[in-house]
C-alpha cells in the first residue's frame, strides 16, 4: 500500500461515527402545512345562491390549525349572512387567542370553542330579536387540531368524518329531526333521504337564545384524514365513497375534487361544502 493510501485509512479511523440527527422538536413530523388542507364549496346545480360558508387557518408553524364549516339557514338569503358571520366572528377570536399563547391544551381548545360559540349564538340571536324578522341561522362543524389531539364541536347536521388505517368513522351526530326518528327506530338510513323534513335540524347557531354545541376531543394520529362538510355532500355521496376517495388520494385537493365531482355528476341539489386534512 503506498504512503498515499495509507495516510487516507488512517485518517478514515480516526474520523467519528456520524451522530443521527435528533429534531429539537418532537412533534416537527405532525406539524401541516398548506399543502395538506384543501376546500371547496359549490352553489349546486338547483339552489340559487350559496348559503354555505367555511374557513381555515394555521399557524405559521402548523402547529395548530382551525377549520370549519357552516350551511346557512332561513331563507331569503339569510342563511347566507349566519354562516359568513359565524366563520369571520370564530377567525376573530380565534387570532386573538393564538396571539396571546404560543401553546393551547386540548381542554384549553374545548374551551374556547364552546365559549365563543355561545357568545357568537348570542349575537346572532340579538340581531334577529332586533330585525324581527324571519330568524336567520346556520349548522357549524369546527375542528382545532394540535400535535396528538383534535377537538371538534359541532351544531346541526354538518358533520366530521375521521379516516385512519383505512377505516371511516363518522365523529359527529346529526342534529336533526329525522336521525331523531332513526335512533328511535321509527326511521331507516334510507328512508330519511327523502323524508319531507329531512333538513329540519334541533340544534344550530342564531335562532334560539341558547345554543347548545356538541364538543368532543380525540387522540390524533400520524397519518389520519379528516373531512368536514355540509350534508350537500352527503345528500349524493355515501359513507364508502367517502372512505374510498379519501383512502386513494394522494393529497387533499385531489380528494376534494373527486367527491365534488360525484356531487355535480348525481345533481347537487344543495350548496356543497367541504374541507379535507391530511394530518
């Protein structure tokens, strides 16, 4: 071996065994990004105007992320103002509440939701109460997702469906007239489809004086899919098409384009509103 070579083995033993790079935090894999969230919401091919409104929002970091979706009602395009008040009143509080802490606790989460939708029920309401005219309202399904958990709050028949390791499960219960009757037995699945008071919902946010959200916090896990929606998607699109389309795509764009896809493609006799997470 020539002096050349010998002088490279000796320096390769003496060069140390490289370290394996430990992140400074441990939740840098679970944070999401822009690219992770997608929504769409559509008019449909018989209402005339589109009473659904949603939002969503990171933080800079994805670290925390607020989305949410809200399908107006009342008519005579009031449900259109319900749900475009809930979203910006619920992103108000919501910046405020992000600027004054850089971490929030699940229970802190909970909290915070069923806190500012009762005071945002309490506007609405007063506003009604001083117009007196047809009362305005509207459904609102809303998660806050953080490192290991996911809170979800919901009023109405808008609804939040969890795919993980392959398997859809429907997180929120329909706060309507006919799931009453279905849990009575008085009613099938199928049946309430065309029920005549299928869209009669108990609960929602603006007409009564008191709401009454229905709020539940889960363990989150790397890898799952969430989907919040009005029931225009529902209407047209069953529980194993959602499951597919979400297991399939590759992003959630893709997958919020292809359930939008089957809605227009079966008639989208209602404003259509979803948005997807890939966390």
């Amino acid at each position: 071996m020539n002096e050349a070579a010998l002088k490279a083995e000796k320096a390769a033993r003496n060069v140390p065994a490289e370290k394996t790079a430990v992140p400074d935090d441990p939740y840098a894999l679970t944070r999401i990004d822009r690219a992770s969230i997608a929504a769409d919401s559509h008019r449909g091919l018989v209402r005339r105007n589109n009473e659904d409104n949603f939002f969503y929002a990171l933080d800079s970091d994805g670290s925390r992320v607020i989305a949410a979706v809200a399908d107006g009602i009342g008519g005579n395009e009031n449900g259109e103002i319900a749900s475009r008040l809930v979203c910006k009143m619920l992103l108000m509080r919501w910046r405020r509440l992000i600027s004054s802490t850089e971490k929030t606790a699940s229970r802190e989460a909970a909290d915070f939701l069923e806190r500012s939708i009762m005071e945002i029920n309490d506007a609405i309401y007063k506003i009604n109460d001083s117009y007196g005219s047809k009362p305005m309202g509207t459904t609102l399904a809303v998660i806050i997702i953080s490192d290991d958990w996911v809170v979800a709050a919901h009023c109405g028949d808008s609804r939040f469906y969890r795919l993980r390791n392959g398997e859809l499960k429907l997180l929120t219960t329909d706060h309507s007239l006919v799931n009453e009757l279905i849990r009575c037995g008085e009613l099938t699945q199928t049946e309430a489809k065309t029920h005549p008071y299928a869209h009669v919902i108990t609960r929602s946010v603006g007409p009564a004086e008191h709401a009454e959200p229905e709020i539940h916090i889960h363990d989150r896990q790397f890898g799952d899919r969430y989907l919040l929606c009005s029931d225009g998607l529902t209407l047209h699109v069953g529980g194993d098409e959602i499951r597919g389309t979400l297991f399939d795509a590759f992003e959630p764009s893709q997958a919020v384009r292809r359930l939008m896809h089957l809605v227009l493609q079966r008639g989208a006799r209602d404003n259509t509103t979803m948005i997807s997470v890939f966390a």
